[in-house]
C-alpha cells in the first residue's frame, strides 16, 4: 500500500477511488468499471506531473526521506554482482549504518561503501536509522584503503540525516573520524564516485562523498544541516523548515547550479519510491559512465581532478 506525503492527499483520494472501483469490479464482474477507474488514473497521473513538476525544497525533503523510497541494501541488491561484505573497523566494533565491500557493477571489481537505514522498525533501529558512529566511518576509511593498495574504484552511496550525536560516538572520536574519512577520500588514487540516493545530512554524508564525481537522484537533498535543525538555530523554531529549506539550497538542481554536484539522475514519476526497479537502473547507468569517465587516467591525475573539483565549488553560482 502506497504511503502518501501531506501534499499528496488530494492524490491519494483520486487513486483510492480508482482502487475502490477496481475492487468493486473483481467482486462482482458483472460490474464494467474499466473506463471509470482508467479515468480516474488519468487524473491522478495529471495530478502526480503537476505536482512533482514544481516540488518546493522542503516538498523534495520529504520525498528524499519517504520510507518506501529505495536503500543502499536494495541497490546493492540489483546493480552489484559478487557482493561480499566486509566488517569491522579493527578498533572497536561493526557499524551497521554502514555497508561496505567487494562486488562487481557490470563486470568491473568495484568497493561498494553506503548508509544503510533499514526498511522497517526492526532494520531502522538497528541500522540506526542511517547514522553513523566513529566506527563505521574507520570501516569506511580501512575499505578506501584497501580499494587504494588493489586499484579498485569506490562507490558510495550516500543515504543519511548526518553521522550519531549520540555520548558514546564523540567520546570514541565522532569528528577525528568524519575528518580522517573525508581525508580519505581525497588521498585516494583510484575513481571515487558517490550518488546521493537520499538524504546526504551534513559531515556524515561528506566523509563518504569527497569524490571525483558526485550525482544526486532529482527529489533527493543534501545540506550542511537539516532544516529543522537549520529553523531551531536561526528562529528557535523547528517549524520553521520550509523556510529552512528554502535558505539552504539543498535541492539537486540548486547543487547543480553551484557545481557542489556533477550530474542529477533522473527519477520515475512521483519519486523513486513510485518504481523502485527504474530508479536503481538510472543509478546503475549512472555510476557505469561516472566510474568509465576516469579509464586509462593515472593516479595523480585522479588525485589532481578530486582536489580541483572541490577547490572550485561555488564559482559557478558567484560568476552567475
């Protein structure tokens, strides 16, 4: 069953209606409602064009945040083949808001690395919704590592509202590790790659997107900070988000814009929760060409390319 977003509601009533009819057809099929409920879909997919034709950003933040919308376990799931996760940070423990290891996207040895925040109540608290603690970012930066010393590209997939505030996490270090992951990245000799496939909150999401290339699925957000978060610092006022939202250019066409991202992914009609299977081939084909863009370039000309890019972020949006 479809769950719908608040500024769905009048949608949800439309695709009741036709379900309702259909329903009514299958139990009595003396009953022709075909051309009534084909009406009705008509409608709703009018209503759906318009609606996510003009999303604002703190409409896109909850599409990027709708619990049917597709995780990084269900893209590694389809595109990657040969997928053998690895564990641990050799230090403390295993981060499970943080999935990582060897696998194949057509063909090609890969590291996969990503922010996992579970599919129901049970997965979510124990992914911890996506957010990561120190370890999870030492895991991360011993698999980039690793990918370095074999000559694997990186792929991340970003997916999370910011790394765990929580005692224990900064009493193990929460920002010496966000900062060494983010290092990291830029250290690597390899491609490294990163889509946003959902929510890319703040340092959580930068330790693992420091890359060469960076794309963002066209309803997902990336900030320094929520906007909730962002609304109780500037107005003390945690309802204040959709101005919050609107402050910090957090949609993908505004990153687009400023250069902080290279490339949107087009997403099926009314988000990637809609079709799950369309989105993750867009990403899948995505990633193929990102990855293909740096063959034959040699480790320092990687290195060069991820330092440029980053150096230059935001001239595009002050010349403009």
């Amino acid at each position: 069953m479809t769950q719908y977003l608040d500024f769905e509601k009048p949608l949800s009533e439309i695709e009741g209606k036709a379900e309702e009819l259909r329903a009514m057809g299958r139990k009595d099929a003396s009953v022709d409602v075909a051309k009534e409920a084909s009406a009705l879909d008509e409608k709703a997919r009018g209503m759906l064009t318009t609606l996510y034709g003009s999303l604002t950003p703190w409409q896109k933040a909850q599409v990027a945040r709708h619990a049917e919308r597709p995780h990084c376990k269900d893209y590694i799931d389809a595109l990657f083949t040969d997928w053998t996760p690895l564990a641990g940070d050799r230090n403390f423990a295993d981060d499970h808001a943080v999935m990582g290891g060897l696998a194949r996207l057509d063909g090609r040895a890969v590291m996969v690395i990503g922010h996992e925040k579970g599919h129901d109540t049970r997965t979510r608290i124990e992914r911890n919704f996506g957010m990561a603690r120190p370890e999870g970012y030492r895991k991360a930066i011993r698999l980039m590592e690793m990918a370095d010393k074999f000559g694997l590209p990186v792929v991340t997939l970003i997916d999370t509202p910011g790394a765990y505030p929580g005692k224990g996490a900064e009493e193990r270090g929460q920002s010496e590790a966000i900062a060494r992951s983010t290092q990291a990245c830029l250290r690597l000799g390899v491609p490294l790659v990163s889509v946003v496939i959902g929510e890319g909150g703040s340092g959580g999401a930068v330790a693992f997107a420091t890359a060469n290339s960076v794309a963002m699925l066209e309803h997902s957000i990336y900030s320094v900070i929520s906007p909730e978060g962002c609304a109780s610092i500037l107005w003390k006022d945690a309802e204040k988000m959709r101005e919050a939202a609107e402050a910090l250019r957090l949609t993908a066409q505004d990153l687009l814009k400023l250069g902080v991202i290279d490339r949107i992914v087009r997403e099926p009609l009314g988000g990637a929760h809609r079709d799950s299977k369309a989105a993750i081939a867009s990403v899948g084909a995505a990633l193929t060409s990102m990855i293909a863009a740096f063959d034959g370039k040699d480790a320092d000309a990687i290195r060069r390319a991820r330092r440029q890019k980053f150096l230059s972020i935001g001239s595009k949006g002050l010349a403009a």
